[in-house]
C-alpha cells in the first residue's frame, strides 16, 4: 500500500519539478522578449536623435557659411 503512495507521490513530485521548469522557460522567453523590444526601440530613438543632430548642424552650417 505504501509503494503505491510512495509511486503517487514520486510522480506529483516529478509533475511539479517538471512544470516549474516550464514555467521558468516561458519567463525567461517572455524577458528576453521584452529585453529585445526594449533594445530596438532605444536603437530607434538614438537613431532618430543623431538624425535630428545632424539636421540641425547641418542647418547651422548653412546659416553660418
């Protein structure tokens, strides 16, 4: 009788380890995720701001020279 619980109880254990470790991927996935949208839309403000920079020393050039 007490195998049969003991088997139960091994596999709940192994159940919950096992979705643990799932639910540990699908955050890691869900940061890297967001990591990764965070980055491009840094890289497209700094784009963006070295293109308004050049545009304004540009401008300045023009006004000067």
């Amino acid at each position: 009788m007490y195998t049969m619980y003991e088997a139960l109880a091994r596999e709940r254990t192994q159940e919950q380890l096992t979705l643990a470790a799932q639910h540990r991927l699908s955050q890691q996935l869900v940061q890297a995720r967001r990591w990764h949208r965070l980055a491009a839309f840094s890289a497209r403000r700094a784009a963006r701001s070295e293109r308004r920079l050049t545009e304004e020393l540009a401008a300045d050039y023009q006004l000067v020279g």
